[in-house]
C-alpha cells in the first residue's frame, strides 16, 4: 500500500500563483499531496499551472483568478474559498511586486499599491485563516518577504519597508503561534530568477549585476522545508544569509549609503 502523503487531506492556498517563486511553491506543497488553491490575476496561465500540477501529482488544483491588490480582495477571496466549499489549511502569502527609482516623481498608485498587496492583502487572508488554524491546532503561513526586509531601501523604498512588515508580522505570529502546533515561517530571497525583476525595474539596476540570481525553484524548496520545520526565517543562499546578518551589526548610515549605490541604476 502506498505510504500516506504528508499534506494528504490538507489544503494550501498560494496567492501569486501564476508564475515565479509561486508556482514553485505550489509545487513542493503539491508534490507532499496538499490540494491547492492558486490565485493571480492571470487566469490563463494560472489554470495551466493548476491542470498541471492536479495530474503531475493527484491533487486537486482550484485557479481563482482575482486582483489581490483591490480594496478587501483578502475576504473577498475568502468569501469565494468558502462559497466553492474549500478549506485552507496552508496559507501562503507570496503574491508581490516591486517597483526601482525614488519616491520623488513616482506614480502614487504604483507605491500605494505595492502595500496593498504586499502588505494588505496578506494582513486580510492571515485575519481570516489565522485563528482557524489556532483552533485546529495545525497548518500554517508562508509569508514571502525578503532579503530587502533586513534594512530600509533607498531608491526602492516602499518596497524594501513592505517587506520589513511582513518579517515583522510574520515573526511576531511565529512567536504567538509557539507550542500550538501552527508554523509560521517568513522566506526572505535575495534575488531570483522570475519576472519581478523586469517588473520592478531591477534588471537595470548595479545589484542586478552583482553575482548570479538564484533559481525559483531552489528558493521555493528552501521556503517549504523551512515552513515544515517551522524556522521563524528562511533566508536563502550562504550569500544572502551573510548580509541579511550584516545589515543590522553595521552602521545604519553606511547601510543606507550601500543599498542605494546598489540600487542605482548601472
Ligand atoms: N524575484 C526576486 O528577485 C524576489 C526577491 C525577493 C523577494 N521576492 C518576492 O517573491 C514574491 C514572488 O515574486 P516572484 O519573483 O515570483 O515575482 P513574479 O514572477 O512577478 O510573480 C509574482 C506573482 O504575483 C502575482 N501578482 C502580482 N500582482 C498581483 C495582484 N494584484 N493580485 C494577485 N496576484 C498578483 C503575479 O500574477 P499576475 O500578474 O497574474 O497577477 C505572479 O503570479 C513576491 O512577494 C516578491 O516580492 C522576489
């Protein structure tokens, strides 16, 4: 008889889905027998990603196509998880963008944006399944951050302060989660192969130039093993752990003064 998958009976919810660290993601959640429930805007691709996850693995793979950035998109969405019958029992907060330049001059609703996704949208889905799954006593939320969260980002500085809220939040739950059985762990990549670098504008930038971006599909196995073991922070790559470690022993102005040559543009 075949031996029981670990998330057999489970259900993991994946926002930003369609492509990128997501998809991968949702991967490694599908390969240990969760069923999914992917979400992005693009509905095309994000159906793909579920019809081939469903027969590559024997799960079940719900798209729900949705702007997670839209005022109350979280408890919208929960409302549709509830409405098809679903459950969640995995919640992962990956949807995300950034976007490269100084605030001075920027669109307002590019940088307002980005904390409506980034952060309120994942401050909703986490109110709605949070105290389910305390209740369950099992389960448990990926928050994907990242190496911009250990340290204010000049010439990207909404995005580097959305992330250093969901570190934030996300170690704070981890602690008020200790002992219940409920992971909480917050993935912080350095940079990676995906679009949001194109997306950003950080392909143009010296960071992009400095050492090779790291695959989607390594991070993401990094992030699931993490959430299983339940590490408060997964940061990944020996590079990226070293100046994530950094960040915080050096003088703030010295900091401030890297990151932004880093994030000039070439
Ligand atoms: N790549 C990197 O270098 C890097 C480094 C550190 C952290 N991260 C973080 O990793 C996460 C995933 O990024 P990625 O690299 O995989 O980027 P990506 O390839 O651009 O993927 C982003 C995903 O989020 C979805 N998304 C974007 N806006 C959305 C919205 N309004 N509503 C719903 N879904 C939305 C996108 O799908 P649609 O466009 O179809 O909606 C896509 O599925 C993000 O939180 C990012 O900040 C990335």
């Amino acid at each position: 008889m075949a031996r029981k998958r670990k998330g057999e009976g489970q259900a993991a919810l994946v926002t930003g889905a369609s492509t990128g660290i997501g998809v991968d993601l949702a991967e490694c959640f599908a390969k240990d027998g969760y069923d999914l429930i992917l979400v992005a805007r693009s509905e095309g691709p994000l159906k793909e990603v579920a019809m081939r996850l469903a027969s590559k693995y024997k799960i079940t793979a719900t798209p729900i196509a949705m702007d997670l950035g839209a005022m109350g998109a979280g408890q919208k969405l929960a409302n549709e998880i509830k409405s098809r019958g679903l459950f969640v029992d995995v919640l992962v907060n990956n949807a995300g963008y950034g976007i490269a330049g100084a605030f001075a001059g920027s669109d307002e609703a590019g940088q307002l944006g980005m904390i409506d996704l980034n952060v309120r949208a994942l401050v909703e889905l986490t109110h709605v399944y949070w105290p389910k799954m305390l209740a369950k006593k099992r389960g448990g939320i990926l928050n994907v951050a990242s190496t911009a969260a250990f340290q204010p980002g000049p010439l990207m500085a909404i995005y580097y302060a959305t992330k250093a809220f969901v570190l934030s939040f996300s170690e704070a739950l981890w602690k008020e989660s200790e002992g219940t059985g409920v992971h909480v762990s917050c993935l912080c990549p350095g940079p990676t192969v995906s679009e949001f670098r194109a997306r950003a504008g950080t392909d143009k930038t010296k960071l992009s130039r400095v050492g090779k971006p790291m695959s989607s599909a390594s991070v993401a196995r990094m992030g699931y093993r993490g959430f299983q073991r339940n590490d408060r922070v997964v940061v990944t790559g020996a590079r990226n752990k070293l100046l994530a470690g950094m960040a915080p022993l050096l003088p703030r102005g010295m900091v401030l003064s890297m990151v932004k040559d880093l994030q000039s543009p070439v």
